[in-house]
C-alpha cells in the first residue's frame, strides 16, 4: 500500500524543511503602538524557533513614511520585511503595489497572518489566500469589538460590504489574544472562524528584577497611543483632584506617547489647569532601553480605555513587577484582578479617582500585588506564545497531530472550538 503523498506544510514538522509564515499587517512604524511592536516580536520568536517568516506592509509612519526600500526583502529590525509604498487613506492604508506582491507571491508561503480587518492590506490579503487556496488566520487587534465597531460605524458597514466579510468568513481561524475579546467579537459579528486564544509576548528584558525607588519619587504610568480611547483626561483629572485633597506627596503622573498633535494639546492644557500642574509629566515617545526603563521604574501603571483587546504597555508592566489599574473596557482587567496582580475599576472617573488614591497611598499593597503581577506575566514570555502558535499553524495547515512536535513549554491555547458554519 502506498501512502498519501504529505501536504508541503506537514514537511516542517518532519524536519525536511521550515514552515513559512508571511504576517500581513497594514504597517509596522512605532508610532501605531502594540499591534506594530507584537508582530515584530512574534516573528523573530518564530525564526528562534525555527519557522522561516516574513512580514509584508507599507510604509506608513503617520502623515510621513518610513526610510525603508520598497518592493525588496530587507531586515526591520531583525526580521525579514518587505515594505510597499501607501498610496492614500492614512485610516485604510490603500497599497496596490503590495495586492499585487500579494497576488504573485502568497502561495509560497504554508500559512499567512493577517494582523488587522479595517484595512486594505488584510482585505488584499484574504482575498489572494482563499483563491490561490493558502490558509490565513485573521488577528482582528480588538476592532470586532461591539464598542470599536460602534466607533465610525458607516465607515465599517461599508468595508464589511466591499471584502472584511469574505476575509472573516473565509479564514481558516480568528487569532485572539485574550478570551474575552474573542467573546466580544462573537457577540458583535455572530458566527465567526473557530477562534483561538494565543497572547503576544513581551521580551526578556522586562522580566527583569524590579529596580529600586525611582529617582524623584515614585510615579503612576500610562504609555501608549495618545488617543481618546485611552480616557487619558480621566487620569489627568483625578490627579488634580487627589493633589486638590493634599494626597500626592511626591508622587508624580508620566504620560509617555503620542498621537494627534490636536488632542496632546488638548491634554496639556488639562494637565496644567489643575492644582497637579506640577505633578504631570509628558514625555513624549520612548521606546528601546528607555521605555523599559520607564516601565520598570514605575510604582503603577493605569490603563482605563472605553476597549483595549489587550495592553502590550501594560504587560511589560506587569513583567517588570508593576501592579496595574484598568476599567472594564480592558479585557484582561478581571484576570489581572483576579490574580491580585492589580485593580479592576468601576467605569467611571470617579472610580479612577478612588482607586488611584488608595493605590497610591497603601504601599504593602502594591508591593504585594506588584510580585504577583510579575508571576501572572510569567504566561507572556515568548516560548510558550510561540507553542501555542505553532500548535494554531499546525491545525489550520491540516498536519496531522501525530506528526507534530511543538516545542517545550506551556501552550496558552485556549480552543473556542466554534466552526463558523459559513
């Protein structure tokens, strides 16, 4: 009897060669926050471990584009990427140059990643895999979220109508980082691709041991995209009103990030119209050595977004040992809660207010929430992100279970063992 020829996925997990992974995300500057940052930390934990990736986007960077060449392979930042010009719509990132690699080069690849819905790249992309037969699986970033999809809703209709439903519809599984965002999404959309749950990962430099007291006095930390999603005028206003009580001592508010130079205005008037003018510190953008360092300095991080899918800053955070506060729209907030590792909030700033000035003034409690924060992160690190992805490749490729070898360590996969019935 002879035996049924293997598909070319199945040969990665017979050692005969890697399996190829392109992740498909509309563009990867820094100023886009998490989602950017996580692809490219993903991929180079892949190629640890063995998969061949490549990550294909524009070169977007705000209302300027990146220095980077177009239409060749080059390494981003230690791992392989090809950029394409964005030719309109800072919102869809519009690319025909990128369809078209997509069109002549996705059937190389075993599996493509579409990190995003919204987005030309992600429509380009589903499009090609379902008519060259490529399995994809979509990671939405939290915008099938009931609040995100109320967010510019005619917009969303539209693009549901000219290709985000065949994408959806047709991929091989929905990539969620955390269980709640895959509730919500099945909530708001109805019946969805079998969805999985596999977080990103933070890196090994924020596992590092807590540093001492900052220089200064200690300080409450929000680093992120400065947007209005994040309620960064909630935390702006609770600090006056804690200082207002004569309870800030030297403690101090750091807003790190940036966004849209109309509404970073609108926050430092805010900040400088209130008796914590002096006790609320922009810094701006950092990142590298000293964003981590930021992060680890800190006594709390806060965090009280209408939706966050999951928090990439806030992570590090609780790596680094620093205990965090959030508001319900946080889909990790009750997991962070429930393992001590922080304060979940009522939805309110007047909840925001209470909960800052009882963090802010019980030090034992924070420093005990602050080492089980540093345990509950201990499920970010990369190797066991990188199993449970590789076990989600695995199944959507079609290798058989016995053939498969996933690395060591502890899978995160959580199956909603959902088909879409589509």
């Amino acid at each position: 009897m002879t035996s049924a020829p293997r598909s070319a996925a199945a040969a990665v997990w017979l050692g005969e060669r890697p399996l190829r992974v392109l992740h498909v995300i509309p563009a990867v500057a820094s100023r886009y926050g998490g989602p950017s940052a996580a692809v490219v930390g993903m991929c180079r934990a892949l190629q640890a471990a063995g998969t061949e990736t490549l990550i294909a986007t524009t070169d977007a960077d705000g209302r300027g584009r990146l220095a980077v060449p177009l239409g060749r392979s080059m390494t981003f930042d230690g791992v392989p990427a090809i950029f394409f010009r964005r030719q309109a719509s800072e919102r869809f990132k519009w690319s025909l140059p990128l369809a078209g690699w997509l069109s002549q080069h996705a059937s190389a690849f075993d599996v493509v990643h579409v990190h995003a819905v919204f987005s030309h790249s992600s429509i380009a992309a589903g499009r090609v895999c379902r008519l060259v037969h490529v399995p994809y699986v979509v990671r939405p970033l939290g915008t099938l979220d009931p609040w995100s999809l109320g967010h510019k809703p005619l917009r969303k209709r539209l693009l549901f109508r000219l290709g985000v439903r065949g994408l959806l519809s047709g991929a091989a599984a929905m990539h969620y980082t955390t269980a709640e965002e895959g509730r919500l999404a099945e909530s708001a959309v109805g019946l969805l691709p079998a969805g999985t749950v596999v977080p990103v990962g933070v890196d090994d430099l924020y596992f590092a041991p807590k540093l001492g007291p900052a220089p200064g006095g200690p300080y409450v930390l929000a680093l992120s995209r400065l947007d209005a999603k994040k309620r960064l005028e909630w935390i702006i206003n609770a600090w006056h009103a804690i200082a207002g009580e004569g309870s800030l001592g030297t403690w101090r508010f750091v807003i790190a990030g940036d966004g849209e130079d109309a509404y970073v205005a609108r926050l430092r008037d805010l900040a400088h119209r209130g008796p914590a003018r002096d006790r609320i510190v922009f810094e701006g953008w950092v990142e590298g050595d000293a964003k981590a360092a930021l992060i680890r300095g800190a006594s709390l991080f806060v965090l009280p977004s209408h939706q966050e899918n999951l928090g990439v800053a806030m992570i590090e955070a609780l790596a680094s040992g620093v205990p965090a506060l959030t508001t319900p729209g946080v889909n990790l907030g009750p997991e962070i809660a429930a393992a001590g590792a922080g304060w979940q909030v009522e939805d309110s700033e007047a909840a925001v207010v209470a909960g800052l000035d009882a963090a802010i003034r019980d030090e034992a409690d924070r420093a005990a929430r602050g080492g089980l924060a540093a345990a509950f992160a201990e499920r970010f690190r990369w190797p066991y992100v990188v199993a449970g992805l590789m076990d989600l490749y695995r199944r959507v490729t079609a290798v058989p279970a016995d053939l498969a070898d996933l690395p060591s360590g502890r899978s995160l996969v959580a199956d909603r063992g959902r088909s879409a019935g589509i």
